[in-house]
C-alpha cells in the first residue's frame, strides 16, 4: 500500500495590524481617501493612525457613484475633513452636484498646491463670479474639467487669465458659450495646450428648477 502523503500545514494567519505606518499609509493611498474616511482605517487601534497622515489625502475624488446621491451636508463635511487631513498637500478634486461656492472656498484657501479641479453637475451653488473670485487663489492649476455648467465666456476667460499654468481644460455641456465665442477662447489662450469646450446651445434650460431640490443645506459637524 503505497504511503500517504499528509496535507501540508495551513500557514499561519497573518496580523494585518501589526503592518508598518508606512506601509498602510501606500495601501490608503490606492484606496482612496473617500474609503478611508468612510471607515477603512478603523479596521483595527493600531489602523487609526495611518488615515491621519496628509499623504493620504492628496488626492480627493467624490465622484464614485456610490457616494453621488448621499447627503450633500455629508459629502462636504468629508470634503472638508479630507482637505484638513491633508494639511496643505492636496493636489486633485473631483465633486459632483454637492460642491457650493462655501466648500469651494474652503479647498482653495487650504490647498495650496492645488493642479487638478473636477467639478460636475454643480449649476446654482460654484459657477459664475463667485466661482472665479475663488479660483484666483489657485494660480496652480494644471487641469481643469467642468461637466454640465452655466458659464459665460466672460467668466471662463476670467478663470483662464487667473491659471497661468493651465495645461489641459475641458467644458462639456455649457450652456452659453457659443462656437464663435469658443474659436476665441482657442486664439487667446493658445498656451492651452488641450482645450476641449463642447457646447449645447439647444439646452433647454429649466427655469422652474430650483436649487432646492438638491439637499445643499449647511455643513453637519462630522468627521472631525
């Protein structure tokens, strides 16, 4: 009867908690610092420090369908969270439908090595003047993306002469800038070196539409 060869031991089970700082910072880092602030760093006592770490939240990106349609007050109390975490490192934004011009001032002011700045879906609350009075702090900027906007030319222009730096700038869907307007736009800022402005004159607007139907009430105290 020939030998039987016994089952190889089952390793032993690795402690995930007794990773180095440095490594579990790297491993946030791909996360993400939305997963991290949703809970991934509450795994285990020694986890809790490495989502304190500013690296962690250089860059921002909120617009995960997952997250789209949680509470707007929510979402900017994690925003700003992720800006205060980062203590001044952050470099990419990207928001959907909850960033006001309060948030959005709140970023710029702290975030001083700011490049990339996605916004989607934010109509009543960013653009517009109020938007390029905040921008201006942001002389940084490399990319710039807005998706579904209400912008004039004159405002775009305005934002464009405060980005010296502006490498790549992408508008999809604003509803008033027109072709002509856009071939301008082109000529005085040829140092753009991609500038992709899609418009959609036919847009028809809805003017009974109202703000409130989004929830953009004030910040709740979370995430501190």
């Amino acid at each position: 009867m020939d030998d039987v060869t016994p089952p190889l031991p089952e390793p032993p089970a690795r402690d995930w908690s007794l990773l180095p700082l440095d490594v579990l910072s790297l491993i946030f880092v791909r996360l993400g610092a939305v997963e991290v602030l949703m809970g991934a760093g509450l795994v285990c006592r020694w986890w809790l420090q490495a989502p304190k770490l500013p690296e962690v939240y250089r860059a921002v990106d909120t617009e995960n369908d997952d997250i789209a349609w949680m509470d707007a007050a929510v979402l900017r109390a994690m925003a700003r969270a992720a800006v205060d975490r980062s203590d001044g490192q952050l470099r990419v934004f990207a928001g959907r439908l909850f960033v006001n011009d309060g948030l959005m001032k709140y970023i710029v002011e702290r975030s001083p090595l700011l490049t990339t700045l996605r916004l989607e879906y934010c109509f009543f609350d960013v653009f517009g003047t109020r938007l390029i009075n905040v921008i201006r702090e942001s002389p940084l900027l490399q990319l710039r993306s807005l998706e579904e906007t209400y912008l004039e030319v004159e405002e775009l222009t305005d934002v464009l002469e405060s980005c010296p730096l502006l490498e790549v700038l992408q508008v999809n869907n604003c509803f008033k800038i027109y072709d002509d307007e856009e071939s301008l736009l082109r000529a005085k800022f040829a140092r753009i070196k991609t500038m992709t402005v899609r418009c959609d004159v036919d847009f028809n607007y809805p003017t009974d539409f109202e703000s409130e139907d989004f929830d953009f009430a004030s910040d709740s105290e979370f995430f501190q």
